[in-house]
C-alpha cells in the first residue's frame, strides 16, 4: 500500500476520515503512524495528495490539512484479454495489471478455463483487488473489468470494435517472437510500436481454434520464447514493456 | 509443471522412475496420464526429451523409451541481486527468476529487509522452488543460488568482479529511466545494450546509502515509470527485457 486512497464521501472540505479496516491495520501496523504524521493519500477516481493524521481511533483515523494536488499518472493505452485464471491467482493478476496501468481489462472463457472458476466466489472481490492494485501503483482511476463468458460471441462480434489500433495474442508456439513483431512494427511507425490490445491465456494457453478466432480478427500471434511461464510472470515480463517507452 | 526433471540416478539405459510424491500427483491427478501415454520429461543438468508411461504405482511410476534429446535453452547472461524477500513471496520469485533463466540469483542483506526473514524455513526449500522453476520453464539447469547475509562487504568486496559487463539497481526515485538506459546503451554498443546484472529491493526498495554503495561499484540506478510493483511484478516485469532480445 503505497498511497491511501478513499472513497469521495470520506472527504469533508480539508479533512478526511479512514474507516476501512486494512487500511486503519496498514497506518498502524505497516506505517507504524501516529498523530501528526503525514500520509500519502488519494480520492478514488480523483486526484493524489497528502493529509496529516489528526487523531487514531480503533475504528476510524481522522485526517487534516488534506492537499490532493497531483493527477494521477495516466493509464496504458492497453486493453488485457485474459482468459479466466485459477481463481488463486486471480487476485495478484488483478492488482498487478491494475497496479502497471492497464486501462481494460477483459476476463473470458476460454477451453483451458475449467468451468467452475466463473463459480469462484473471488470473482465478487474484483473491485477489492482493484483498489489493492490502485494503492500499490499509486493510480486512483480504476481500469474498466468486464467478464465475457462466451469467447466466439466475443471474439467474433465485439473485438474487432474493442481493438482501436492493432492486437497481440501470446502463444508459445507462434514462429514470430515478440521481439521480432516489436522490430517490425517500429519500422513501420515508431512512435505506435507497441500494440493496443494483448491477449494472454490461462495456464495451458490458447488451442489452436482460439488462435485462429483471433487471428481471423486481426490479433497476430507471438511467443515470448521458449520458456514457459507462469500466467502472472507472463503477464508482468510482457506489460513490463509499456513500462519502457 | 511443463516437463517433469529427474535426478541422473533415475535413470537405467532407456527407462527412468518417477518416485517424488508431487511429480506423481502431476502425471496422475493434472496429466491423468495412462500407462502408454508419452511425459516430457529431462534429467536434471542434462537434457530434454521424452518418455513412455511404462506403468503407475502408489508410489512410482516406471518410464520406458528414454530419449534425452534436446539441449536446454540457454542462461540468461544476467546475475540478480535481490534483497531478501518476505518469505511468503521467496517461492513464487525464486521459480520465476528460474523459469526465466537467471544463471545468477543472490539474496542479499538490505536496510528494509526484516531480520526475521533470514531464519525462515523457506530458505531451507530453495532447490524445491528452483527444481519447481526449472519444471516450469522446460530447462534442466539451475541457477547458482547465494546468500549474502552483509550488505556492505558483499558490495565492497565482490561486487566487482561478478559484474563482468555492466549493473543496474532498480530504483523508484532514480532521474535515469531503464528504456533511456537501453537506447543509450544500445546507440553505443547494440549487441551488448542490456545489462549482466541487475539489483532489485524488497517492498520499500533501497535506502540512499546502498543506492550509493551500488553506484560506486558501476551499478547505475534506473526506474521503471511512477507506479510501485510488487517486488515479484517488479522482477518480471524488467527481467521480461531479456525475454525480447
């Protein structure tokens, strides 16, 4: 938790007020804070700033002198096709891609998504995981979540009207590495290397019909070598490269 | 687990035995393999290859038709020095820096890491997580694995000579960003713009001093953009630099 970000409500001219649990147990236990002591905080959905700690009570930490004076920093012209993780990891995942500024992201079946993960009560936190990605990035501008339980309805009628510039689907087994895709594209128009929409499986990655759906709507496939990583490390190696330009 | 490694004493002419628990509950209950079926399997600092099922046990697994025949991608030539983590997360980034290739990890003393965390149990289990890590990312050869409990004689003592090209510390508050590091580095010298060793900190980063004991051993300090990562999002996502050559 790197900024304390609050809900518009907990705002009252200059003071504020915390009230949420974790965030009352990281002043007092991470931050080991006390009255006085200044604190980075934010308004979900608006801007960054500072308060100093007024008074620490059990169930709420009072604030003053609140200053939001920074925008936040602006988000990844990204959109992240994801197919739907175990629901174990699905926490860190989205807190990671919210936490590197992913600005859409799309969970959908896909035929290695067991079925039973869209039963996964974890699917009800998202908005939980968000605001754990949002303090952790220092971000208050959550990305937009939304489910797609059929992948060919989707794919077939809504991608191509998502994809604004042009997509990327990771798969181990494409003959173009992304390197190799990047290089081309740089060529091409260097100022807009990088794609505007990735599509990353779940462990086992995409069958071939699901590459072929992408690839009928534009989506060119690339490896990222020959090791094979774990979903969330492959997620973050490849986002790392917006965080490069 | 994307190939199955076993010890060079599991081996017989062209038959093999699996006989660990986690590899067997692998084939059985994620594989559900048959006797017949084929395993990628690799012997553990040698090759790649394949494997018939000959047979299933309670508690081994005969392999018939051994051939080892491909050689394991190659290492990374990158070192990384990380301070010691939170225990909780040492498995998951010990196997991604494995799956990755790292040749090189050492875990290293820094101002913010928690004593507590060089008694963990987790530092008993590291050839678990790398044997995991290697099992993920198809290689059969480990990293180098050290722990550096002295911050200021590891840095001032060896440094130096296991920087053999040249270091970076990832540093949140660095004025040099990694993608102005790499096109400067690659305007001098294209075929050798990454770095052979890169210094990452645990949640909180470096303090001034060791960024300054760091940088006076050739390690330039560089950020990776405004947002804060995870210490495990953080790794990938840099070492995804070396996935992209």
């Amino acid at each position: 938790m790197n900024c304390i970000l609050l809900p518009a409500t907990s705002f009252s001219h200059d003071s504020a007020q915390i009230s949420e649990s974790s965030q009352i147990n990281h002043v007092n236990n991470v931050l080991a804070a006390k009255a006085g002591d200044t604190l980075k905080i934010g308004q979900l959905g608006g801007q960054l700033g500072t308060a100093i700690i007024e008074s620490i009570h059990s169930d709420s930490i009072q604030l003053r002198d609140v200053q939001l004076i920074s925008a936040p920093p602006p988000k990844l012209d990204l959109t992240v096709i994801l197919a739907l993780p175990r629901p174990k990891v699905l926490r860190r995942l989205i807190m990671d891609m919210t936490a590197l500024g992913v600005r859409d992201i799309i969970l959908i079946n896909s035929y290695r998504t067991q079925k039973s993960y869209w039963q996964s009560p974890m699917l009800a936190r998202l908005d939980e995981f968000v605001l754990e990605g949002l303090q952790q990035g220092v971000d208050t501008i959550a990305p937009r979540i939304s489910l797609e339980k059929r992948f060919k309805p989707f794919v077939e009628d809504k991608l191509a009207s998502i994809m604004t510039h042009r997509g990327i689907v990771a798969h181990p087994y494409s003959g173009q590495s992304f390197a190799q895709y990047l290089r081309h594209q740089q060529s091409s128009s260097p100022s807009k290397k990088l794609p505007s929409l990735v599509c990353i499986g779940a462990e086992g990655g995409w069958i071939d019909y699901e590459i072929a759906m992408l690839a009928a709507q534009g989506c060119e496939a690339v490896n990222i070598g020959s090791r094979i990583l774990r979903t969330e490390a492959a997620v973050n190696a490849i986002l790392g490269q917006w965080l490069l330009q």
